[in-house]
C-alpha cells in the first residue's frame, strides 16, 4: 500500500497541500491577448498531470477511508505523482509564495 509508512496525520497534510495545489491550478486569471483581457486556468501542469495530482489526492482519500473503517485494504488506490510532477508542484509552491496567493486564497474560503 502507498502510504504504509506516512502516518494518518502526514496523509492529511499531504491531502490538504495537494487540495490548495488543485485550486490554484484551476483558478481563473485573467490574460490579456491581443488587447482583450481572457480569462484562462493555469498552465502549470498539463491536463494529464493535473489527473494525476486527482488520482494522488483520491489514493489519499481511499488511504483516510480505510482508517476510519469505511472501505478494506483492497479497496484503496495505490497511487503517487511522478517526481517530474512533484517539481511542477514544487515550482507552483514558489509561485503561491511570491505573491502571497495562498492568503489570498484563504481569505476567499
């Protein structure tokens, strides 16, 4: 199972950090082409890479599920990002830092 060694706390820390990371992905900004201000989702990632980052978050979920009795061990997903994910997640960690997103984002939820 993917999570053996993470504690139930560090599956929750890692779901809630891949939570904010999903919504900034998918968040709206605005993007002037041509004149014409668009607006547009991040390009970060690419769809298929924003799937994984679900598949990681659904994993954790089912992980969280089997803890608390809901499901068996069968049933959770055994899934992780690929290390070339984890360094867009990464660059997109800088990006939240730099300007000051995530209080932003806070303050909206």
């Amino acid at each position: 199972m993917l999570n053996t060694y993470m504690t139930e706390h560090e599956v929750q820390n890692r779901l809630n950090f891949l939570d904010v990371i999903n919504s900034f992905l998918f968040e709206d900004i605005p993007v002037e082409i041509k004149g014409v201000t668009l607006y547009r989702k991040r390009n970060i990632l690419t769809d298929g890479e924003k799937i994984c980052i679900s598949q990681e978050r659904a994993s954790l979920r089912d992980f969280i599920s089997h803890k608390n009795g809901e499901i068996n061990e069968k049933q959770v997903r055994n899934y992780k990002v690929s290390q070339k994910i984890e360094d867009k997640i990464n660059a997109c960690v800088i990006i939240i830092k730099q300007t000051n997103w995530h209080k932003t984002y806070k303050r909206n939820y």
